[in-house]
C-alpha cells in the first residue's frame, strides 16, 4: 500500500500511543552539565549553553559558553561518537537536535539500529536516509547495488531548516531470545516521531544497521550519538523504559480517511478550524505541492498557523454531512501563530499593547483573488484601512508574505511575529522562541524588536501603496 493509505492509521495511532504515554513513569533526564554520563568521549564532544548553525552555510556550527547541551564539532584528529556508559533494552527516548546546512548524524539505540539524522530541509520525497529514515543494513557479500538492505523511508519529510532545534521522539523494542540464546524477535521501532509527526510506526530491523558500533544483537546495549560524519548538537535527552502495558492496540476500527494533497498547484480549503482551545469559523486553509502549508483567518487577517509536510485530514469535514466538527487537521509539522490581527494602529508604540481582535463591524472581508501560479491575495479594510494581504510558496524553504496598505494612517504596523524570544540570526534574519524557526526581513523596513509584558514583538512600520515583505523560513 502507498504512505498514503497507512497515514491515518498512523496519525490514530499517534494519538493512542500519547494516551498510553501518560501512565508511564516519569522521563529521566541525562545530564549534560558534563560529559560523564558517556564513555570516553572524544574531544570533538564539548558541553555547551547553546549551539549556533548558520543556515546558508555549509557544515558551519559553533559552540556558546555554558551548560546544557553537547555539541560535536568534528575535527581530522578526532571524530569519535558519543556513547553513554549506561545500557538500555526496550525504551522511550527523546531529545532535541540541531544540524548545520548539510549535515549527516544519527542516533544508534543499543549501539546497532539507526534512527538517520540528516539536513533533510526541503526534501519532499525522503528516503531511508534522509532524516528520521531507519537506515539500511549492509552486507559487502551481497552483489552490485545490492549490498545496503532494509532501510525505511519516513512516511513524510518534517524536517526543519539548518540552525534551527527539532525534536525526535523513539519508541524502541529491543530484539527477544529464548532461554538458550536464539533470537526469536527481531528489534523494532514501535514509533518515531520527527518534530511532533509519526515517521515510523513498527519498523522491524532485522540485524544491526550500517556502521552500528556492534554486529551482535543483545537484549541491551548503549546509545550511540554518531560524531564520525557531520557537526551536531544535542539537548534534553531523556528516557524511561517500556513496559507490556503501554503496547500499540492491534484492533482499530476507523472510517476510510479523507486525505487531501495539494498536486501540481496550491489547494484552498474553506473550513473550521481548531486553534488553541477555540473554534475560528472564517478559516482557509492553502495547502502547496512544495509540501509547504498554512491558515488564514479571514476574520482577522491573521496567518495563524503553518506547517510542513502533507496537507490535511478532511474526514471531519467531508465524512457524512460534516458533522458535528466540520474542521480539518493538518497532517504535518506544525507552528502555531497569532491568530491576533497582523496590523493595528500605535499611538505609542513602546507602551499600546495590541489588540486581541477586529470587532466585527470594523473587519470588512473582500475576499481573495488568485494568481497564475494559485497563490492567492486576501482583500480586507477595517476602520477604513484597505489592505492586500499575498502569501505565496516560493520554494521548499518557507513561505513570503506581502502586505500592501493603500491608505495607511500614522502609527499603523505590522506584527510580524510575537513570542517569548526573538534575537538576530545574521544579515536580515531573526530566529524566534529559541531557534523554533527563522523570520527573514530587510534591515530597510526598519523592523523594531520591543516588550510587551512577557511578550517580545517583531513590528515594521508602514507607508501607504509600499509593499511590506518578509519569509517565515522553518
């Protein structure tokens, strides 16, 4: 069967595999504030306060002062991996990583089976060896091509750009013998999830992956941070290991999924849609063959949500007559947004806080109009402000955002971005809440960073009939 035909087992699955979770202990967190969790480590391993990775740059990262994080810059005079002393068997792992611009790592459990790591950024048609792949098994006896085997794709690329930190979370059975040694199951990887989307689900390895540290199989063995190919850096490793009563269930009665792909040009799907704990009624949704996706409250003028990755999950909306819920789920890797207005008018923009909402009779939907490409422009005005809003999908990287006011007031801005964090990341490029993903605009807008409470505000100033552009890259 396609990936298509297993993703929303997959996606169901998820959702069990998450309630199951929460009756398990407590995650144990390896410490990183040294190094002496690992087994001799090799001086390319350094513990760090941060990790920085240009994202235009090839296999460039570096290392900040503090604690917290491990970082592998690898070196001719060594390149060793990082292994801890500790053995595990059937476990529950998660971390965090982050890669340079065409990097290559990967995270061996029990020293033998390979979850890849790699600078997938972009890719829409991954395979074993792109990020969050089971990499093949090898064996130099076999003829021509045929010596790699085995490996496995991830049902979808949800990887994020160079620089940026992204999450993978493992569920792996360790192989079985009987009383006198005899394997009688193989090791498998119940789950893998790459930036909160399952990738992997029961993927059997039949024996040690390529380049495993050992060529046996045991019931236990230590994990493995590959340093020997690309820089790489690691926080927030942590596990806790698995019991019988946290097992996928094998029986799952589901109706035929409703899955949409965008083909060939961008899809727009009208809809309810969920967002935080509400229900936002004037919801489209654009979905690109770039596999490059967002929302679009036409309530609000707000672009509240993007993901990467597939499309949507219409059952809600189309199964039946659509009800009770009549919404969609994306079925990627999502960021979730404001869905607050995007524009607003300052009398002091070091203290006007901004505003939660249009008022309905202020907002005035126009609607939108499509270009020869499909990216459509959304048409608005409210308090007799007239506003063009175009998002488009360029490339694989992110998606460009165009707002154009034909009457601006004094004092109007646009928010670009709200978050705990936002900091400058090299020419013309900022990285928010802590590297989750990147917000590229030109020094000549005069972008301005200000704080709002506990809120930090990425604002440009505007001028009637001029364009303001930027990219939100992940």
């Amino acid at each position: 069967m396609s990936k298509s035909s297993y993703l929303f087992f997959f996606l169901c699955a998820a959702c069990m595999l998450h309630g199951y979770a929460q009756a398990q202990t407590a995650f144990t967190s390896i410490p990183l504030n040294n190094l002496d969790a690992f087994d001799s480590p090799g001086s390319n391993w350094s513990v760090a306060g941060d990790a920085v990775a240009d994202l235009n740059t090839e296999g460039i990262m570096s290392a900040l002062p503090g604690t917290g994080i491990v970082v592998n810059l690898i070196s001719q005079k060594d390149n060793t991996h990082l292994v801890t002393k500790q053995n595990f068997g059937d476990i529950e792992l998660e971390l965090d990583f982050m890669m340079p611009k065409g990097s290559n790592s990967g995270i061996y459990l029990e020293g033998r089976y390979e979850v890849q790591l790699f600078d997938s950024w972009g890719n829409t048609d991954p395979g074993y060896a792109d990020c969050g792949g089971i990499y093949q098994r090898w064996d130099d006896k076999r003829p021509g091509d045929k010596k790699g085997y085995e490996g496995m794709a991830p049902l979808m690329n949800t990887a994020k750009a160079p620089g940026l930190w992204q999450h993978m979370r493992i569920r792996f059975r360790a192989p079985r013998f009987d009383s006198q040694g005899k394997k009688t199951e193989n090791a498998r990887f119940e789950a893998v999830y790459l930036n909160g989307v399952l990738v992997q689900q029961q993927a059997e390895v039949t024996g040690p992956t390529r380049s495993a540290a050992f060529q046996d199989e045991k019931s236990e063995g230590p994990l493995l941070l590959q340093g020997d190919h690309g820089n790489v850096a690691f926080r927030n490793i942590s596990y806790r290991s698995l019991t019988g009563d946290n097992s996928t269930p094998a029986d799952i009665d589901l109706d035929d999924p409703i899955l949409i792909k965008a083909k060939g040009s961008p899809y727009l799907l009208r809809s309810f849609i969920s967002y935080k704990d509400k229900l936002l009624t004037h919801g489209i949704s654009v979905g690109d063959p770039k596999e490059v996706n967002y929302s679009y409250d036409m309530k609000q003028g707000a672009l509240f949500q993007v993901w990467r990755g597939q499309f949507a999950d219409a059952t809600d909306l189309w199964h039946g007559r659509g009800e009770p819920y009549q919404r969609i789920v994306p079925l990627g890797s999502v960021i979730v947004l404001s869905d607050a207005p995007s524009l607003a008018v300052l009398p002091d923009v070091n203290a006007t806080r901004w505003p939660e909402t249009l008022a309905f009779d202020d907002m005035h939907n126009k609607g939108y109009v499509l270009d020869a490409a499909r990216s459509p422009s959304f048409r608005y005005s409210f308090n007799n402000i007239n506003v063009t809003d175009k998002i488009s999908v360029p490339d694989t990287k992110g998606l460009t955002r165009t707002i154009t006011v034909a009457n601006a007031p004094a004092g109007l801005y646009i928010r670009v971005v709200a978050g705990n964090k936002i900091e400058p990341s090299g020419k013309d490029m900022y990285a928010v809440d802590g590297k989750q993903y990147y917000i590229a605009v030109s020094d000549k807008l005069k972008p301005l960073i200000r704080q709002i409470g506990d809120s930090r505000e990425l604002l440009i100033p505007v001028k009637s009939n001029d364009p303001v552009t930027y990219s939100l890259i992940w």
